[in-house]
C-alpha cells in the first residue's frame, strides 16, 4: 500500500502558513491606551494635533511618505471625529481612496479603489472631508502627489486612517 504524502506536506505549508499570519499580525498591534470608543487620556495621536494657520509643506520624498502628512493633516483638522483607541473587529465601512494633490497642496482628483458601495453616506463624508481639508502640506519635493489610504470607519461615525490607526481588536 502506498503511503500519501501530501497530508504531512499540506499540514507543514498550513502551520509555516499560520505562522507567518500569526507574526503580521502581532507586529501589527499596538498596547492599547484606552478602552476602545472612549476618549484617550494620555494625549492625542502623534502628528494630530490641532492645525493652526496654513499647513507646512512636506518634506516627503515618495507618496507613500507623504501618506502620513496628509493623514496627520487631516487628523488635525478632525480631531473630535477620530475613534479614540483599538477599533472593533467589525467595522461600518471601510474604504480605499486616492488623493491627488497639485503642488500647493490642493486637492485635484478623489479616486476611489475600494468604495464602500453599502454606505453611500460614507463615501459622501469621505470626500466631503477630504476636499474641506484641502489644501494639504505642498508635496514640496513631489511636485504633485497621488498618495493612498485606507478610511476605517465606525458605525458611530468616528473614523481612523489605516496610516495612523490604532489598530484593531
């Protein structure tokens, strides 16, 4: 009788599998500082701070690195919006978007990726805050920019950007 070896191999690609999930998952958490919903107590989020007067430019040198100015940026802007803590593991609407910014910073374009097509009043909020944030940080070194985030938005109408989110239970 010939023996089968593919339940041992396909037991060692799922746990090599599982492992290397359970090791970006991990790396990805962050020790909470409040209970999820309620306000922090130790300050606000690096970068979210209030915006006083004109945005600075951006030193940023790739739209990846200008992702975190525009998301401390809008932040700032929305501060009272933002979910306090580690969001819940089911979320009102997530969705992906692109801004396109000329070189003073003011937003040209809005491009969706991922539309949180359930929730047509999200996407509305989204690009309605996005271009009442406008203008950005001027992408100084870019010129123009088109840089991409991720909108994690909570039934209560609080949200987080997967740039400076908290992370998620």
């Amino acid at each position: 009788m010939k023996q089968d070896i593919t339940e041992p191999r396909r037991n060692w690609l799922l746990a090599l599998f599982s492992a290397a999930v359970a090791a970006i998952v991990s790396a990805c958490k962050t020790a909470p500082d409040a209970t999820p919903g309620t306000p922090s107590t130790a300050g606000p989020l690096p970068g979210t701070g209030p915006v006083t007067g004109p945005p600075q430019s951006s030193a940023a040198s790739t739209p990846r690195a200008y992702r975190r100015d525009g998301a401390s940026h809008l932040y700032g802007l929305n501060a009272e919006r933002i979910y306090k803590g580690r969001m819940p593991p089911l979320l009102y609407a997530v969705g992906v978007i692109n801004v396109e910014l000329d070189r003073a910073g003011r937003v040209t374009r809005l491009d969706w990726m991922r539309a949180p097509r359930h929730a047509p009043e999200v996407v509305a909020e989204i690009e309605r805050t996005i271009r009442q944030a406008s203008p950005f940080p001027a992408p100084a070194r870019l010129g123009k920019v088109v840089y991409t985030d991720t909108w994690l938005w909570h039934e209560s109408g609080r949200f987080q950007l997967d740039t400076l989110t908290e992370g998620q239970d």
